[in-house]
C-alpha cells in the first residue's frame, strides 16, 4: 500500500497531516491515527509513535477529528525517544516476570546513557542471568505483540495493583486527581508507566541488557542518533552518588512519591524537610574538611554543573563552612573572561553559543590564575553584556595567605579550562540534582525535569522570563549540557547531589500558575501539559519553613545569600 492511495486527499471535514521538510497533506477523517503513520511511515525515517495533535500529546490509537492539525513524532523526536524508553521498560518488566516469577523489578536512577535496574527476590543477579533476560526481551519484540490499553475507573486500577502486589502504584494513586486510569497490558502483565507506549513490542528493536552488579543497565539509544546505542561510558562515581542518595531517603523513610506525600498528609513533612537539609549541610561540611586536610597542595577550587543545579547556593555555603575550618576563598568569575562579541563562536543555529569554552578567553584566564596564585595583583576585566565587549574598570585582586581561588561556572570540570594550573593543585567539584525520588518502583522521576522546574520558578521570579521561553529554550540548554559538563563529570574529585526529596512539593505552587499560562496554541503546551500531569501526583508543601540557607531558595527566593 503506498501512501498516496491510503490516504486520498479530501478536503471537506479532512484533517492536515504535517510531513517532513513542511510538507503538509489534507486527509479523510475518521481513521486512528495508527492507520495514517502505517499508510505515511515512508515518509519518516524512523518508527512513528505518537502524533502531535493540536499541540497535545496523543498516543496512536486516537482518532483525531475533522479539522485537526497532526504532527507525527518518531523516535528521533524528544517525546517519541521518552515512549520508546517507557515501553522498554515496560518489556523489561514483562521479561522478567516471565523468567523470575518471584522478582520484583526495580527501576532505580539513569546512569551509562541507560537505566540502572535491580531485581529484587530473584537470588543475585549474574551475566547469564542477564543474557537469558535479554534474550526473553528479544523473543518478545521478534513476536510483534500489541501493548493493549483500556481505561479503567480508578477504583478499578486500585484493586488490579492491590491484587498484584504493587502497593506502591496502590498508595500513590490516592492523590491522583482523576476518576480513571489508562493501563496497558502485555500478555498478562498490566502495567502504568505514566504515559503512552509504541504500539507493539515490534518498535522496540534498538537496546542492550548490561551486567553490572548488582543489577542491570537497560541501554538504549538518544534522539540524536535513534538506531544506535550510544558509547558505553563507566560513571563510577555518579553511581555512588546515586547509592549516597538511596542511603539519604533510607534515612527519611521516603523512596517513592506516595511515602512523600503520606508525610505531608500525616503533618511530618516539616521534619522530612529539616532531615534533608541536614543531610546536605553535613556533606557540605565533609566537603570543607577535605578541602581542610589538603590545603597545603590545593590553590583552585572548581564549582560545576548544568543548569539549575544550585551551583551558586552550594558555592555560597562552601565557602561558609570553610570559615568555619579557618580558611577564605577568594571568588573569580568565569563571566568576566567572554570573548568580545564579534569573536564569540555561533551554534548550530547561528546564535552566539555563549556556553561554549572557546567563548572564553582562555589565555588571558590562565594569566590572571597564574598570576594570583603566585601571590600577584592583577587588574580584573569586566564583561558588558550590553555592548558584549570586556572592559577593565581598575578592579585589583590579589590573593591573601592561604586564601582560595574559587571558580564557578560550568567548564570547570574540564581541564582545557585551567591547563596553566597543575592537576594536583586543584579540586574540582561537580554540582547536580541527582533526583533518587521515584514515582514508584517502575517509575523514575528524571533529574531535568526537576531541574527545568527549578528554572521555570527562578526565571519567572527574578529575569522576568516568562514560562514558555524558559521551556523553548531547554532542548538547548541541554545539548550544551551534553557537549559542555557530562563528558567531563566523571573527573571531578567530589560530587554534591543538590537535590532535595521534598523540593518538588515546594515547587509545585509555583510552577504550576506558570505553566498554565502557555497557551494551547504554542509549541511549548505539549511539554507543559506534560509537567503538569506529573505534578498532579505530588501534595503541595508550603515553603515557609524551607530554611533560608537552603540551595532551594535560589529558586523560590528570599535566599540569604542574595
């Protein structure tokens, strides 16, 4: 069938289907959207797995109606790579049911450009284990079998997770603001993964199973490059990071959203918030003190991280609890050294890509480290973002006795950035919200999206930037991420996981009258619609008592360190 036939246009009642290169073509009403991609799917490159529809999100079993606007999106698409990665979770979790009956899967954080997985009362994992899981997986994609959806009414859902034991799904969909639920089966198991899945097992072609004890990656690819995976990278020390979190929400018997939300109905999420904000005060310390026992070979403190990871709060309360151990830093910005405008490189888009380290000037930078660090005076520049030109205005620095340098800013993991200073006379330090909260065992929560609230919140409060730039802007906050700070996390000396388990119910209030603001008739509804879903699950949680050093009010206000 080829895709002109299948689809005759007719332009009475028909709908318009957006095809690649802005091709645009009028068809009937009243067919799913499954039927359309099969009959167009020619035209794409990749699996079709969702459509845009009028800007919302619909999965391939809608019908749109006479007069819509429909938008395919495949996998290389940032929504169709989060319903391929959802449904293969979701054959994950059927795999291992068929061959561990008794295992519980737990999807527990991302790491290696995949997701770490456990399975817990299967006895311990091996790589045969692993192999015959993945194996199984194969089995099921090579059968083609449907993911089958049906909506039940929410006490109906209730009683299925009761029944299967999943009592975290059970708990959680009590704050649930809705009468009814989509599930999705596979063979016998049913299933919510929070969203839409492919249509069939048959889409899920691209991935790979990874021992790696004492569980599993689940590898898969990127948008970027959707019928490959990606290089597999070690990240040692994110993983024990991640572990450090898992141990902290132990510690506040919170791991899952509904045990959050239970604490705030139950009145105890004033303590949750101050067991948290201890955690981190106490590992800001242990911080401090190994900066303490090598000050003798240390001169340069690095500070980096993406967006919105708190960074500057985190540099603030460092440089306090150095205080505390007898020693002073002394803070140099990295903003100061930007290029003169017509020097700074373009992105790919032809924009000024002020996130790129050649758009700092290096050799000047390494002058004044050097210089300072041999106990010189030097005369800073200052950039001017109005005329985009560094101006020297008679600011002297120089370091005092046993004074730090401190730099923040998010090259400072990479040594291109630094290279006059020796390796042994730095300590690099990397700054992330590492989110270890998790909907439920099945469900992660992904660190950008608290991030991009953090954002949308701080942008509103004070750059007066309203929410559908900040999200417009994001896809190229996060490819500069990708290119700038996560090749180089790994070679950091000390990782800050900057997340806090109670901040999403802080952010709630605030994020939400933002992002309903967007209108439906902008490209960014689709990803507000979408924030909003996921914050629907979370029981809000005043920020009153958020305490004031907290790397939380960077975002929300009223900081002391502002």
């Amino acid at each position: 069938m080829t895709k002109e036939r299948a689809v005759t246009p007719e332009r009475a009642g028909g709908i318009r289907v957006l095809l690649p290169g802005g091709r645009r073509l009028e068809v009937p009403s009243g067919q799913t959207l499954l039927d359309l991609s099969l009959a167009l799917r020619d035209n794409f490159p990749h699996d079709i797995v969702a459509a845009r529809v009028d800007n919302s999100l619909k999965d391939l079993n809608h019908k749109p109606g006479p007069g819509s606007e429909v938008g395919f999106i495949d996998i290389s698409h940032g929504d169709g790579m989060r319903i391929y990665r959802r449904s293969l979770t979701f054959l994950l979790i059927a795999a291992a049911r068929d061959l561990f009956p008794r295992g519980l899967v737990m999807v527990e954080h991302s790491l290696g450009k995949g997701l770490y997985c456990e399975i817990q009362g299967a006895g311990p994992l091996t790589r045969s284990s692993v192999a015959a899981l993945e194996r199984r997986m194969r089995e099921l994609v090579k059968e083609d079998l449907p993911f089958i959806k049906e909506r039940l009414s929410m006490e109906e859902a209730r009683e299925i997770f009761a029944a299967q034991g999943d009592t975290d799904k059970f708990d959680l969909l009590k704050y649930r603001p809705k009468e009814h639920l989509d599930l999705y089966s596979l063979g016998p198991l049913r299933d919510y993964l929070y969203g839409y899945l492919v249509p069939s097992t048959g889409c899920l072609k691209h991935f790979a199973l990874r021992f790696y004890l004492p569980g599993l990656i689940l590898r898969f690819p990127d948008e970027d490059n959707p019928a490959a995976l990606p290089p597999y990278r070690e990240q040692p020390q994110l993983f024990g990071i991640f572990r450090e979190a898992e141990h902290w929400n132990a510690i506040l018997g919170v791991d899952t959203v509904g045990a959050l939300n239970a604490h705030i109905e139950e009145g105890r999420g004033a303590d949750i918030m101050r067991v948290a904000e201890a955690l981190h005060e106490k590992k800001v310390g242990h911080i401090a003190d190994i900066i303490k026992a090598e000050q003798d070979r240390l001169k340069l403190i690095l500070i980096a991280g993406p967006s919105s990871s708190g960074k500057t709060s985190f540099a603030q309360r460092l440089r306090i609890q150095l205080l505390v151990n007898g020693m002073k830093t002394l803070p140099l910005s990295l903003d100061d050294y930007f290029l003169d405008r017509e020097r700074t490189p373009l992105d790919e888009k032809g924009e000024y890509d002020f996130e790129a380290l050649e758009a700092v000037e290096l050799e000047l930078f390494n002058e004044h480290l050097t210089a300072l660090i041999r106990g010189e005076e030097v005369e800073l520049p200052t950039y001017n973002f109005k005329t985009g030109r560094r101006e020297f205005r008679g600011r002297p620095l120089q370091l005092q006795p046993g004074q730090l340098l401190m730099v923040e800013g998010i090259h400072g993991l990479n040594e291109r950035l630094t290279e006059a200073i020796p390796r042994g006379s730095k300590l690099k330090i990397y700054v992330s919200a590492l989110t270890s909260l998790n909907m439920d065992r099945h469900n992660r929560i992904h660190t950008t999206d608290t991030r991009l609230l953090r954002r949308l919140v701080r942008d509103s409060q004070f750059r007066n930037h309203k929410a559908a730039d900040t999200i417009k802007r994001w896809p190229s906050v996060r490819r500069g991420e990708e290119k700038n700070i996560f090749l180089f996390q790994e070679e950091s000396d000390v990782m800050f996981n900057s997340a806090l388990t109670y901040e999403l119910a802080v952010l709630k209030p605030f994020a939400e009258p933002l992002l309903q603001t967007i209108p439906p008739d902008t490209g960014e509804h689709m990803e507000a619609k979408r924030l909003l879903h996921f914050l629907q699950y979370f029981l809000p949680f005043e920020p009153e008592e958020v305490p004031f050093n907290s790397i939380l009010r960077e975002f929300i206000g009223k900081s002391c360190f502002f």
